[in-house]
C-alpha cells in the first residue's frame, strides 16, 4: 500500500525525485573540541514544494573515538554506511525497499493532475451518485475555467491565496460562481485526503481564500399579481398548466416535467415528486429533502382535464409528453421559451425572470399567507430554512400592509388611552 501511494504521488508530481547516489566520504577522527568524536560529511537532497531537489553538504557526528561507549574506525565505518543506506538510495526508485521510502512533498503535486484524478474516480465514476447536470457542471468548470489557469500549478503554488482570489475575481461574472470554483477546487483537495493521497494534516490552501460579502448580478424580484396574470393569459397547455404547477406548488421545473401517471393521487389532490427530468436525463430528485407530497389545490381538476383530454392511462406514461414521441417526457426548454415570448408581449420581462421566478414567488406568497419559514422550507423541499430565506422576497405590497398594520396597532392604542396621551403630551411640552 505505501509503495503505490508512493508511486502515485510520483505520477501527481510529474515524475520529480530524489537522484540516488552512492556516497562513501571518509570517517574522520575530530579532536579539537575538547573531545575526540568520529564525524563524516555528505549530500543531502530535499524535494522543495516547487518540484526542484535542493542539495546541500550536512554534518554528522557518529560516535565518540575515546573513552566510554568509544567504537575504532571499522565500527565507525559500519554506523556510516547504515545511515547512508537510506540516503543513497533514490526514494522513488523501485528497488528501494518500504523502509527507505521518503514521502514526496506534498507542495509539489501538479493540482492539474490530482484534478483529472478526481474527475476519473469521482465525476465520472457511475458507482458515485452524482447527478448527470452535477457532473456536467463539475466537468465544465474544470475544463471552462480551472485547468486552463491552473492545470500545471503545484499545490504549493495555491498557498497564494490573493493569486487565487484575484483570478476568480477577475474570471467570475458573480459571487455564486466564485464560490461554486472556490468549493470544486477545495473538494479536489479534501476527496485526494479522503483517499489517502495527501496526508489529512495537510492544510487545505482554499479555506484561506475569501471571496467576501454576497452579492448579485441581478435584484431578486417576481411578478406581482396582475402581472402574472397577464403573462398566464398568453400561454396554453402543457405551458400553462406546468407553469401553474412551479407557481401553486413550488416544483422546480425539472420535477414538473419529470412526472408520471403513477405520482398524480386524484383523491388525495396530490403529487408525489420521486425523480426529475433534466435534458433527457431522469434521475433522483436534486436533493434528499426534494422527495416530497404537494398539494395540487385546485389544479386537481385541470390535471384530470389534461390526463383524459391526452389519453394517459398507464402509470408509467409521462404527464408532460414530447409531442412526437410521448414516451420521453418534455423538455423544459420548451416551456422556458413560450413563458418568456408571454412575458415580452406582456411587458413583464425582466433580466433574471423565468421559470425558477415562480418557484421564488411560492416561497415568497405562502410565508405571505401566514405560513412559517419551516413550512415553505419543507413545501420547497430546502435543505436549511437559511436557503428558503435566501429565495423570500418582501414586496412593497407586503411592506406596505405590515407597516399600516403596525400603524393600526399604535392608533388603538392612543384611542384607547386619550388621558395617558394628554400626559405623554404635557410632559413633551413642558420639557
């Protein structure tokens, strides 16, 4: 095990190694130091984080020439050439035994090699349960944007954290996608400690790069009421009826177009969403907390009108169907491009506006409604409430009714204690 480690780190590294040599200096007898000792120089290499061997002469005391514990030249000899024997021989070499092994510095891998190893065994691994846009994703930005800048650096090159740090800066369009590079290059780190590669006491360099305050390209915001309306009036079925669907329940797009016959309950008024449909792929939900039962409400009956107006009577037959092949589901792409014609000819069009709006806009309403934060996480299928906070946007509509209602609170108030407000306005004046 340690020798493929050890082979391993070799190929991260480019192949950089120890030379081996075959020193024997001369055992010398000191006697100047106010005592007699037997000593011998020699060449010590070091494989410095860059990849380069620095070699310098050391110094090494064997053992005293007089008096106790006194070994004679041979037996110095012999202590020589056993603390050589490591030395000599080049660590990298397949005839050094495990014994002699020396670890490669760890500075001096090629992060693009060790990253091509992560995408073997991890991205592209299918016994890895990574989505199919995941790994898409992770191939991407590997290929997009982190090889071609630091393919051939070495790990000690990524202690530089302003380097790091003004390379996303200038690389990034905004804070999520510095974070999303930032974490894939850290992950590649921590998975290579995870399998033994780098030792676990390495310091991962990418917990000091700090991207800072969050911000956005784009101001959250969603369709006001009427607005929406306005958009829903120029749409038709299946557009419509799944753009209901993100808007009443907040599924994500690729849950809606990725149902079938068998998640839709009548009785219950209910969906189950157990997969999701991403360009072509249908695959578990994007998360463990995405497994979830929706209330349809009133949409119960436009899905029965949709299932029997389209024949879909088998419970593996898809609910939102290609219109030439009704075995494969739809495409969002589809769904996505007659939304944002309705929403020009509405004049409702705004830079960031699509489908994922809707699914913002749900959050927003039901807390909105009276529902808690718990709840529409729950309903939204979030991991943390942390996240549905992040997707609540307060409206001015909102604002508006929580502030008048607050103003409300503090008319009754005054109504209905007029002698304690003549007080509180004495003492106003007389001060």
């Amino acid at each position: 095990m340690i020798l493929e480690t050890n082979a391993m780190l070799h190929e991260l590294t480019g192949g950089v190694r120890v030379p081996e040599r075959a020193q024997h200096p001369s055992v010398i007898e000191r006697k100047d130091r106010g005592h007699h000792y037997w000593f011998f120089r020699y060449r010590h290499d070091e494989l410095l984080p860059s990849g380069t061997v620095k070699t310098s002469r050391k110094f090494h005391t064997i053992v005293p020439s007089r008096g106790d514990g006194a070994l004679t030249k041979k037996a110095a000899e012999v202590e020589r050439d056993k603390f050589l024997l490591e030395r000599n021989a080049a660590p990298s070499r397949p005839q050094a035994t495990v014994a002699s092994q020396q670890p490669v510095e760890v500075g001096a891998i090629i992060f693009g090699r060790l990253a091509e190893l992560w995408r073997k065994d991890y991205v592209d691994n299918t016994k890895v349960k990574l989505a199919t846009p995941t790994r898409e994703k992770y191939s991407m930005r590997l290929d997009t944007h982190i090889l071609p800048r630091w393919k051939d650096a070495r790990l000690a090159d990524l202690e530089n954290s302003k380097a790091i740090l003004d390379w996303l800066q200038h690389e990034c369009t905004s804070w999520h996608m510095m974070i999303d590079l930032r974490n894939i290059m850290s992950g590649i780190i921590t998975r290579a400690q995870e399998w033994g590669i780098i030792p676990r006491s390495f310091a991962n360099p990418m917990q000091w790069v700090k991207v800072g305050r969050k911000w956005t390209v784009r101001e959250n915001r969603i369709l006001d009421d009427d607005d929406t309306a306005a958009v829903f009036s120029r749409l038709e079925d299946p557009q419509l009826l799944i753009c209901e669907t993100c808007l009443d329940t907040g599924t994500r797009i690729s849950e809606a177009v990725g149902l079938q016959l068998k998640h839709f309950d009548p009785k219950k008024g209910t969906i189950r969403i157990e997969q999701r449909h991403c360009r072509g792929d249908v695959d578990e939900p994007k998360t463990k907390n995405s497994r979830r039962t929706l209330a349809l409400g009133s949409l119960v009956d436009r899905y029965q009108e949709w299932i029997a107006a389209n024949n879909i009577t088998h419970p593996n037959d898809w609910i939102f169907f290609q219109e030439d092949d009704r075995s494969k589901p739809m495409w969002d792409s589809g769904v996505r491009k007659a939304l944002k014609i309705a929403a020009v000819d509405a004049s409702c069009d705004f830079p960031g506006f699509g489908l994922h709006s809707f699914r913002r806009a749900n959050i927003t309403m039901r807390q909105e409604e009276g529902g808690s934060a718990i709840e529409a996480s729950k309903i939204a299928g979030h991991a943390t409430v942390s996240q549905t906070g992040d997707y609540t946007v307060v409206q001015l509509k909102r604002q508006e009714e929580l502030t008048r209602a607050i103003q409300g609170r503090r008319a009754r108030a005054t109504a209905e204690n007029p002698e304690k407000e003549k007080q509180r306005l004495a003492i106003v004046e007389a001060a």
